[in-house]
C-alpha cells in the first residue's frame, strides 16, 4: 500500500476546542544520541529555562517540577545502540510513570534518537502508540537504506519496526507502530530509499510545501480518519520543521519550511486530532543560537500544542 499523500482536497473547517486543565510533567533527555554535555545535549534545558513552565501556566496549565534521566557510567557500553536501548527505557519508565499517575509527559529531547522512548512509555500505558512525526527529514532511514549511518536519521523507521529491534523493545514497544497509526508532516528533505519507504506503506503524508493557510483543515483532515487506529498518540517535533530562520544553527537544515503560523496551526490541529498522550521536542542546539530563538520557538510550539485551558 502506499503511503497517504494530502493533496488540494476539501475539507470541513476545523472546530477549535479548548482543552480542560492539565497537569504537565516535564521530562528532559540531556543526550544528542547517547552523548551528554555537547550540542543538542544542552537543548532540553535551554528549552526549559526559555520560560517552558511559566508560558504553559499562563495558558492554566499545571507545570510539575521536571525529572531528567541519566546515564550513569557503570551502564555505558561500548556499542551505541545498546546505550540508546538504555536511555529509551529510563525515558520510557518515565513517560508511562507519568500518564499512569496522570499527568501528561512533555518530553525534552536532545535529538530525534530520543524519540523512541516515549513511543514506547505511550505503548505501555495505553496498550498502543500512533505517532505524528513532524520533521524536515523523514528518519525513516534502515542499516539497507542509509548512505551516512547516521543513527539519528532512523527512530522514525526504529518505532515501526524497520530496524534496530533490541533499541525498540528496550523503550517498551514490543509491537511496532503501525504504519496506519503514524504521520510524517513538514517534511521536505527526503532521500530516495524514504521515498520509497513511504510509497510502500500507509504512513500518512503532509509535505511541508503543502502547508498553507489552510493547514489546520488539512491536517485535520489527514489525522482524524486514523485517530482511532490508536488508543494514545506520541506527537513529535523535530525543530528543524519550522526551517534555519526560525531555529538558528539547526545542523541538517531543509530546503523548505512552512510559514511559521501556518506550522502553529497545523501541530494545534494535529493535538487536537487524535488522543494525544505525549509532545516531544527535539533537535536544539543553543550553541548555533546565541540569541535563543529557537528554544523561544519550541515553547510556543509546546504551548501551541497543548492549548490553553478552559
């Protein structure tokens, strides 16, 4: 089957709704990979020190005291993989802990090789994960398909069960995401081995040339016909989606990137579509961004996300 491309459809105009309260609990991954200290490492907390917590309580929100997980040295190993299957499962613990007492998890990641954990918590607390994965690359890369072997190319492709099979189980998800309970959005950098990935799957597709001022109706429209293809969501943004303007010093910048209130609008539909249980950030480094926009940019997404409530 081929994946679902969202062209020029009509829509019904998406309703606005407000969410009721919640009770946030930040979670931070200071890792970019299984390396701490160095790069995007350092995004989660200059996310969070870039006013996270007040901005979601202005919305009436409740903000918990964040939780970081750690590495400790003892359980570091020389193989790569085996050190992310260990970060995924503490991130995991973490993140079903959380939707278990709960209260929703707002994952801070270093890069998208976080991502795989809390897929996996939202697995173990829901029974399933569907994931929205809004990204300028599609990381839907295999050990077969890559050119660089770059780990970070491949979470996506890890959560649906392409690759890597200890890294997914060791985050919890012992069954893959299926490929109808998973979107890639704001992509516009794909090489051909993804293309080809997407054709042959039903993951469902919104390019980033194809979000306009209309993208709240068309990413309503994209999601809404899978919403209940899972009982949880894990929506996932890589900051890269929203271009090098908007996120000084992003590493792998895409030719081309939505304007920045039509990216609001769509990961605001995009929440409200399906029974979200967990937002993700990934992908800052403050080193590229002295001013700190980025991270400015990643707590409006957040509080885009998540809305404001009743």
């Amino acid at each position: 089957m081929m994946s679902v491309l969202l062209r020029s459809l009509p829509v019904k105009q998406a309703q606005t709704r407000r969410r009721s309260q919640i009770h946030i609990q930040p979670i931070l991954l200071p890792f970019a990979g299984d390396v701490a200290r160095w790069g995007a490492a350092r995004g989660p907390e200059a996310i969070l020190s870039a006013g996270l917590a007040p901005a979601l309580e202005g919305h009436g929100h409740v903000v918990a005291e964040p939780v970081s997980v750690t590495f400790p040295r003892e359980k570091r190993t020389r193989d790569v993989v085996t050190n992310l299957g260990y970060l995924a499962a503490r991130l995991s613990d973490a993140v079903a802990s959380a939707l278990d007492s709960g209260r929703f998890p707002l994952v801070l990641e270093g890069n998208c090789t976080g991502a795989v954990g809390p897929a996996g918590g939202v697995a173990r607390a829901r029974g399933a994960a569907g994931i929205v994965w809004y990204d300028a690359h599609g990381d839907l890369h295999t050990l077969a398909t890559t050119s660089t072997g770059l780990l970070g190319g491949m979470p996506f492709a890890v959560c649906l069960g392409w690759e890597f099979d200890d890294w997914r189980e060791r985050a919890g998800l012992r069954a893959p995401v299926r490929p109808e309970a998973a979107a890639l959005i704001g992509a516009s950098d794909l090489d051909p081995e993804e293309e080809a990935a997407l054709a042959a799957h039903p993951i469902a597709r919104l390019d980033a040339a194809l979000i306009g001022a209309d993208s709240a109706e068309r990413t309503a429209a994209l999601l809404e016909p899978r919403a209940g293809a899972a009982p949880g969501w894990y929506l996932h943004i890589d900051l890269d989606v929203a271009g090098p303007e908007e996120v000084p010093g992003v590493l792998t910048p895409a030719p081309h990137w939505p304007a920045r209130a039509d990216l609001f609008a769509s990961i605001a539909a995009a929440a409200r579509s399906v029974p979200l249980a967990c937002l993700g950030l990934a992908g800052y480094d403050p080193g590229g961004d002295p001013s700190g926009r980025g991270a400015r940019l990643a707590v409006e997404m957040a509080a885009a996300a998540l809305g404001p409530a009743c």
